[in-house]
C-alpha cells in the first residue's frame, strides 16, 4: 500500500471531514498541519495537481498519495474507507444513493453556505489586516481564477446581503433536515455511522455561534452535535486543533451556485 | 415488463446519463419521455413522481431516485452487468473527482450556453401569459430563475464570459487528462465516461475554434471511441431533437 500524508487545516469543514474519517478507518498517514487561510494549500511545499488546483470545494485538505495530490473531502473520505474495508458507507444499493445524495444535498447547499457565512466572519478581518505584498504572493499561487476572485471578495468584505440572506436560509434547511431526519429515534442520519454524518457535521459545527436561529429548538440535532463530538474519531480530529476554537477556522470554500 | 422506469428528456446532459449506464448495464428498463420544452417535468403527473420537478428521475420497484449522477451510481450498485467503477480505490476517487467537476463547475457552464442558444429561443416566442405561468409551477426556486434568464435571453454579458471562460479551460482539462490514461479517469470505461460523454459530445460542432483534431486530439478520439459503443448508439438513438442529432459528427466515416 502507497504512503499517504494528508496536509490538513484546523479540524473545521472539509480537514475535520478527512482527518476524523482518517481516525475511523484506522489508516495510517502522515499529519502536516498547513494554515489553509494564509494560501499554503498554493505554496510549493504541498504538492498539487489538477484535482486540488481546480477543486470545487476550494481551500480543503489534500491527500498525496503515490505521487497523486488529492482533494475533495466526501470523495477523500469514500477513498479512505474503501481502502480500509468499507464501513463509513451503506453496502446496499438503495441506502448507499441517500447517502449520496445527502452528501451531494450538503456540498451543494450547506458548504457554500457555511464556507460564505465562514470567511465572511473570521477570515476577512484576517485578510484584510493583511500587507498588500503578502496577499498578492498568495494570489499569485493561486491556479484557479474564480477561486481567486473568492479569496479577493473575501479580503475586500464583498459579501452581498441577498447571499447572506440565502446563505443562512440554507443553514436553517440544513439543520432543519437533520432535525427530521433523526424524527425517527435514529442515532446517524443513515441509520449506521457514515460519511454523511462526518460531511453534515464538519460544515455546521461552525454555523452554531453564527446562525444561532438554525439550532433553536432542534433538540435531535443538538443530541446529534453531541454525540457527535464525543465519537472517538472525531475527538481525535478535533485534538489537531491548534488554535483556541477551530470552528472560526475557515478559508475561500466552494462558490455559491452561479444560476442563482 | 421491467421493473425499472426512467422519466427522462433527450440523451444529452443530465438526462442522458442513466440512459447510457443503464444501456451499459444491458438494463431493459420503461422509456417515459418528458418533452423539457414544453415543461412536462413541472406537470402534476411528473411532480408525483418527483415532486422537486427535476429531469431525470428512475423507479425502481416502489423506490424513487433522483440526481443523474447519483442515479447512475445506484445502476451501477443495484444491478449485474459490466462495472461501471473500477475497484482501485484511487481510480474511484479519481471518477467521483471528475464527476463533481463536470457537474458542478463546467456542465452548469455548457448548459448556460446551450440554454440560451437553443433552450431558450425554442421556447421564447410562447404566449408570454402560459410561459410565466409555467414558470411558477416550477417548485424549486433557483429553476425558476434559472427558466426566466433562458426565457427571457438575459444572461447577462459577464456570465456568459465567465460561462465561455470556463468552458474553455474545462475542455484543456479533459485533453490534458484523456491524454494520460485509455479513459477519463482510469483505465477502465467507467461512469466518468458515460457522464463526460453526455457533456461534450457535441463540444467539436460547438466550440470547434477550441475542440478540433488538431487541438484536442485525445478528446476527439475518446469521444469517437465511446460513439462507437452499442450502448450509445442505442441511447443516442433514442434522441428527437435536432440538438442532440448533432452526435452524428463523431461517425468516423460520414455516411
């Protein structure tokens, strides 16, 4: 079996996604903690390729292995545990496509939205503090133009309220879904433990001192949080942390979709 | 009768995806044709079936799926067949990388294109009163802007920059990546074929100043080699408009 090193950010989105999905699986890898917010994911001493170049889900971790730099955590997630033997994911059929399209459902909607949210409140002041030079190296390293253009919109504050608005709206759907999904008394949101409840939780565990509203009320899904950060794997993931609390941890995330 | 039903429009984008995997699969399944154009997917028979009004959508017994990459994913699990997902972990990665990126970033950019060269005008001239009408039957509210800017041609002039922009560099992309194995994403024809295959089948017809044999010869024959399969003749045969007829450019010899 080829080596692995997985370059991670704080335990926040899409690294905590990884790094705990990594701890289920039993897995062994190499840990590099890289400061994804002050471009490190671009700096030569990460290596690259077209799939974190170009990745949708923009400043996420990335997994080399064998010469190839990975990215993309529910699809890094997926590699781990069919590497190890498939326990994160239903083996039928049918349970396997809600999976899917529960992750698809949270990349898609929650992601941008939290990553939106995210940035507009820690990483912009962070940007913004930053010397013109330093900002523009990063810039400079950055292959992708629109993810670019997400990294000046975040240093200039360009956050439009209508996508405010939207975003925390979608907030409040994402909890609302998980509160009804676990209407039934269930534990996970597929029943057994899998990568949709890794995905749903590394996005939203953030969103609480943001979008305080999405919670209020939501006693499963606050249940949920907790077991959730009592799961061994993510302990273990959380205990990367290096910064004081790693949920205002964020860095340029996936777009929010352009058709509107 | 078979127990699979797919509701679908042409074989093109979104809709030809299951069609082709389960043409791959040698799945018999229930043609239900819903015509896009004229807003069959926004009807109350189709919004039984799914209720979110999108294309395509397959039953399989008393099980409804949904999202054509992720219904194409279940065809591949459900069913016996040829695999569609290679076992190698890293070459699975590899397939659901490329899928996201298509789906996500640069297939929402060839249908801005295609929506308002030819979605758009085949619609456009309608009765203004049962065009709006339809549009607010349609229940997810990003769709319904989605129709009005096809509708009413108003992309505005950077999006579809941004649009072309992207295309443009999505089409290097699959060159630079068809040139390093004997398909998209691994070594094996696999769903990120049948899913790239539904993009840029007409990519040389569309974008000929950046898709040619000259340009982009490893796309040109992987789009050729995948024309040549038995399941995509049958699928593309399945085809009504002249739109997606414009498969016929990738015959090796013209007829």
């Amino acid at each position: 079996m080829a080596e692995m090193t997985l370059y991670h950010g704080e335990p926040n989105g899409p690294s905590l996604t990884v790094l705990a999905a990594l701890a289920e699986t039993g897995l062994d890898a190499e840990l590099v903690a890289i400061d994804l917010a002050a471009g490190e994911r671009h700096s030569g001493s990460v290596p690259h390729g077209v799939a974190t170049e170009m990745s949708v889900e923009g400043e996420g971790p990335v997994l080399a292995v064998g010469g190839e730099a990975m990215a993309d955590s529910v699809f890094l997630a997926q590699y781990l545990d069919e590497r190890a033997g498939a326990r994160l994911q239903p083996t039928d059929a049918h349970a396997r496509w809600e999976m899917e399209m529960w992750c698809r459902q949270t990349i898609e909607r929650v992601a941008p939205a939290a990553a939106f949210l995210g940035n507009r409140a820690h990483t912009t002041p962070r940007l913004a503090a930053m010397p013109d030079a330093e900002f523009d190296t990063i810039l400079d390293s950055i292959a992708s133009e629109d993810l670019r253009k997400r990294w000046t919109d975040t240093r200039a504050g360009n956050f439009p309220d209508a996508q405010e608005a939207d975003s925390r709206s979608k907030i409040v759907q994402g909890v609302e879904r998980i509160e009804t999904r676990l209407g039934d008394g269930r534990d996970w949101l597929m029943g057994d433990f899998s990568i949709a409840d890794l995905e749903s939780f590394a996005w939203l565990a953030g969103m609480e001192d943001i979008v305080p509203e999405a919670f209020e009320g939501k006693a499963r899904a606050a249940a949920w949080i907790e077991r959730m950060r009592a799961r061994p794997s993510v302990a273990q993931a959380l205990n990367q942390a290096t910064s004081d609390d790693p949920r205002q941890s964020w860095a340029p995330g996936p777009e929010i979709n352009r058709w509107g | 009768m078979s127990q699979v039903t797919l509701y679908h429009w042409e074989p093109n984008a979104n809709s030809g995806k299951p069609m082709l995997a389960l043409a791959e699969k040698g799945v018999a399944f229930n043609s239900h044709y819903i015509d896009m154009l004229q807003f069959d997917q926004h009807k109350p028979e189709y919004l039984a079936v799914n209720p979110q009004g999108t294309i395509p959508a397959m039953t399989h017994g008393d099980r409804v799926l949904t999202e054509s990459t992720a219904i194409m994913e279940y065809v591949d699990n459900a069913f016996d067949g040829p695999e569609l997902m290679p076992a190698d972990p890293r070459d699975r990665w590899r397939i659901r990388w490329w899928m996201k990126f298509m789906d996500q970033w640069l297939a929402p950019s060839f249908s801005m294109i295609g929506w308002s060269m030819f979605v758009g005008p085949s619609v456009r001239q309608r009765d203004p009163a049962e065009l709006e009408a339809a549009i607010e039957r349609i229940p997810l509210p990003e769709r319904r802007v989605a129709w009005r800017k096809a509708i009413h041609g108003s992309f505005s002039a950077e999006e579809m920059a941004e649009s072309q922009r992207r295309v443009g560099i999505g089409i290097g992309m699959l060159e630079e990546e068809l040139a390093k194995r004997a398909w998209l994403a691994s070594d094996q024809y696999s769903l990120a074929d049948v899913n790239g295959f539904n993009l840029a089948y007409a990519i040389p017809l569309s974008q000929p100043e950046l898709s040619n044999d000259e340009k982009t010869p490893h796309l040109l024959e992987w789009l050729r080699k995948i024309y040549e399969r038995p399941a995509t003749r049958q699928t593309w045969a399945m085809g009504r408009t002249d739109m997606v007829k414009r498969v016929a450019i990738l015959e090796r010899e013209p007829a």
